[in-house]
C-alpha cells in the first residue's frame, strides 16, 4: 500500500557494503567494547560481522559489492534522538529576551500552521513522514495534542487546540496508515498528548488506552520541566507527578518522558515558591474552579506537604521498576532556565536516560553530540567530577534512546543481528582533532562536537551521508524518483527500480576512499 502525500517507503538493500581499516569503532556492544583496526560488514540492512580486521572471515574479504574506507575516521551506531520539536526548524534565535525581540505571537501562529494535526487540517504528520522518508531517516514521529486551552484551564492559546474527539481518531489513523511494528522497521508511531498543562486527564487515559491496543505504539509526553510545571501540578491534583502519570496510567515501560528536570529534585537546588493560600483544596481564582471539573483530583494516599518537593525516593523506585524513561534535554533546559536535570541520581537509581534536542526555539544547535556533551559538563557543574563520563553520554545518545523507543535489541549497538545504522566522523587530518590522538572517541564530544557534518551515515543499510554530503539534498535522481512514485502511488523504491538513483550510484562506484 502506498500513501501519496507522506510518500513511500525505500526498500532495504540488497547488497553488501564493508567499512574496512576503521581506526576506532566504539561499538556500544558491551561484549565487543570499542576496537582499533576494525571492520563492519553489511548484508542487506543488517550488521552482519564486527571486529578486527585481521579476524576478518575469509569468505567476507573480497564478497562485498561496495566499500569504504574509515582509515582515520571513528564510527558509532547511529545516534538516537528522543525528543525534538520538528516544527521549530524555521524559529531558530527566536527566543531571545523581550527586550530585544517579541515573537510570541508569530511563533503562535506559525505553531499553529505547522504542528501535526493542530486545527482543523489534518495530514501534517503526513508530510513530516514524506520529508523523513526523503532523508532514509529511521522515524518515530509522535502524534502530539492540546485540548485544553485558557478558557478551559490549560495553558495553551484558544486558538492551536483541537477537540479531544478528533485528536483520538487522527491518532487512529496514523496508527492504521503508517506504524510498522515489524523488527527493523522504519517507522513507528507514538502517541503523545503535548503535557499535562495543555490536555485533560481524560485524553492522556485515551491515547494510552489507544496506544496498548497495538504493540509497539509507545507514549511521550513532557513532565517535570521546571518550576511551573511543580506548582501547576500540586496546585491541581495535590500531589507530585509520580502520582500524576500513575493516575492517567503512564507508568509503564512503554512511556518515556522528556526533561523530568524536578523529578528527584533535593531541596538544595529547588526553590519552591508556595501561593499565598494554604490550602489548594480552595478555589481562588475562577480559572482554578473550572480546572478542578475539567482534571478532576483523584483519590490518592499522598498527603500534600513541602516535603513533596523534596528528595523523592519513590519516584526514583517507579521509574527504575516500571522501566520508564527519559529523554534529557541539557541545551533546553538551560537555555530556558529551566534547571539542570538530577542525570546521575537517575542512572545510579537504574532509569533509561536518552538523549534529545528539543526545539530550534530552545536548542538552536540541534546537534545530538552537542548535547551529549553539555550532558557531561552540567553533571559536573556541582562539584563531582564523576558526574558524568563521556563514555556514560554516548551510551545515552545510543543505547539510552534506543531504549526509549523500545528497539533496545535493534539499534544503538554495532554488532551482529543489530540494524545497519552507522555514523562516521573523520579525525585525521581535522584541526579540530589535533592533538587528541589519546583518546579520539572522547575527541568528539570534548574538542568538536559542532567541528562539522558528519561524514558518512548508513541507515538501514544505505548510505544516506557520503563524505559529508547529505545525498537527498545533492540533486540526485532517487529524490525525484520518490517524488513521482508519491504522486502516481507506484511501489516503494527498490534498487530495482531506481534506475540511476542513489542505489545504482552506489552500485557503479563501490569502492570509496576518503
């Protein structure tokens, strides 16, 4: 089945590909650890061998159809980003203080136009999955809503909500026309209505309701971002938020949360600041009245105190036992002030902490190993210069969103049976990289994690980045190719009938040096 306007899906190769004489490959893999002189082989879109090129088979060292090179270059498995605003792509620097610049109502209105599914126009998502699919991105776009408006006791504008109806079917629908629960798939979906200051309790009970009826939906939300997000909270429910996603059901190992920068806050570095009134339980504004019919407080053995705000052993213990987990945003969250995350209390207590880039509003770089290594440099912020190693980051770049999103035993590791996801930077030879022959897989967060593109990316077995060069942005004729197959609704792209496309490109030129 084809799907015009969101494109069509690119077949997996069938071909191999060898990445030969890699100077340093951190595999992720906790039995093959990192390797010197090492090589991968490829076999459609699976990783077939890893190791040493002198325990290379030798029936692989001369069957590859296509090679390369990675003499002075460190390869990874392909980084996984868990949390990223797509829309904002076109809000870079615009979130500059007020005196300087006043856009909040623009960005409404370009929210509004290009959220998935906001308004009345659905098929957004549509376009995002068309647009990924161009790329050969590995996708898990989320299917995000806001019902809940000023006028109803949420924060959003009035005019970006939807009806809660339409959001569930429209989930429906994305779940029917484009998730792929199949192992190595492409594209999965995720539900996630946007936060709990923006949708009622009754949707969040919906959509996770909806997403288990399917296996491999998964949940994400926001929680726990900052301040705000704390007194909102305790202001509605009475409680904390380990309460909270209990209540609406979003405690399992299905959901991950981004930020969760209040989660297991200690009280010295929290200031809480407490409404005039004592008890929440009032109702001093009109808006507090109709929020307590529209998120009506659930009977919950938690009584509402200061100590709440405090050090919470339990929530660290439901996190860790139900498998829940969390994509860490260090460039957002400190670009909005918002705090710095408690990462290390949430790998000693045993929870799944990824990586994400959030929002161009709020992370302007966008750039996964930049956030990696602010990771590291804000754990060790307070004093503990155990905080966070470099080596703890690119496992949370990898296996820690692989993770999140549930392909644990898929991808975020270059060993055998796992996905052909691979990235390679080029060290030798860079300015950026002089000097740091001690350690050159630590070169790429510490001395240059923006130095430049990467220079080669395979996803799912194809070559997508070569030399730098993103391939579906060079005017090559694959691009056009699916281009027409959306408009006609023809069969997915093959290297069969790509004619001379980026497949057969490789084809003719199968052995690259760099």
């Amino acid at each position: 089945m084809s799907f015009p306007r969101a494109g069509v899906p690119r077949a997996p190769p069938n071909h191999t590909l060898f990445i030969r004489d890699i100077s340093y490959l951190a595999t992720q893999n906790d039995a093959l650890g990192e390797i010197t002189q090492a090589g991968i082989f490829i076999r459609g879109n699976v990783i077939e061998w890893v190791g040493k090129m002198s325990d290379l088979p030798p029936e692989l060292a001369e069957s590859a159809d296509n090679v390369i090179d990675g003499k002075g270059h460190v390869f990874l498995p392909g980084l996984v980003n868990t949390h990223a605003h797509m829309f904002q792509a076109l809000n870079r620097c615009m979130a500059q203080p007020p005196a300087q610049r006043d856009d909040g109502p623009a960005a409404s209105r370009l929210a509004q136009d290009a959220v998935p599914g906001v308004g009345s126009t659905h098929g957004r998502l549509d376009d995002t999955i068309r647009a990924a699919r161009v790329l050969g991105l590995r996708f898990h776009p989320v299917r995000g809503g806001m019902s809940a408006g000023v006028s109803r006791g949420g924060i959003a504008p009035d005019s970006v909500v939807e009806l809660e109806t339409d959001i569930l079917d429209d989930m429906r629908r994305c779940i029917r026309e484009f998730h792929d629960n199949s192992r190595l798939s492409m594209l999965r979906v995720s539900l996630g209505p946007a936060s709990q200051k923006t949708v009622t309790n009754e949707l969040m009970l919906s959509a996770a309701r909806l997403a288990r009826e399917h296996p491999g939906v998964r949940l994400h939300t926001h929680l726990a971002e900052n301040q705000e997000d704390i007194e909102y909270t305790e202001r509605l429910y009475g409680y904390r938020f380990g309460p909270y996603i209990s209540t609406v059901e979003w405690d399992k190992c299905d959901c991950w949360f981004a930020h969760c920068v209040k989660i297991f806050c200690s009280p010295l570095h929290l200031t809480v600041r407490f409404q005039s009134y004592t008890s929440y339980d009032a109702q001093p504004t009109e808006t507090h009245a109709r929020t307590q019919k529209l998120f009506p407080r659930p009977t919950y053995n938690q009584p509402t105190n200061r100590n709440n705000y405090q050090l919470n052993e339990s929530e660290r213990a439901l996190f860790a036992e139900r498998g829940i987990g969390v994509a860490h945003c260090p460039s957002s969250n400190t670009r909005l002030a918002s705090g710095i995350a408690p990462v290390r209390a949430m790998l000693d207590a045993g929870v799944n902490v990824g990586l994400g880039v959030d929002g161009a509003c709020s992370s302007d770089a966008q750039s996964l190993l930049a956030e990696a290594r602010l990771a590291v440099l804000l754990q060790r912020a307070g004093g503990d210069p155990r905080g966070l190693g470099v080596r703890e980051a690119l496992r949370m770049a990898t296996r820690g969103g692989a993770a999140n999103l549930g392909r644990q035993q898929e991808v975020g590791q270059l060993a055998p049976g796992f996905a052909a996801d691979v990235v390679g930077f080029k060290v030798a030879g860079k300015l950026a990289f002089a000097g740091t022959v001690a350690d050159p897989v630590a070169a790429l967060l510490l001395c240059a994690p923006d130095a430049g593109p990467v220079n080669w990316s395979i996803i799912d077995g194809h070559v997508v980045v070569r030399e730098g060069v993103l391939l579906a942005a060079d005017g090559n004729l694959w691009v056009r190719h699916e281009a027409a197959a959306a408009v006609t609704g023809t069969a997915a792209v093959s290297d069969d009938n790509v004619g001379e496309g980026v497949n057969n490109f490789v084809r003719l030129r199968p052995r690259w040096k760099t």
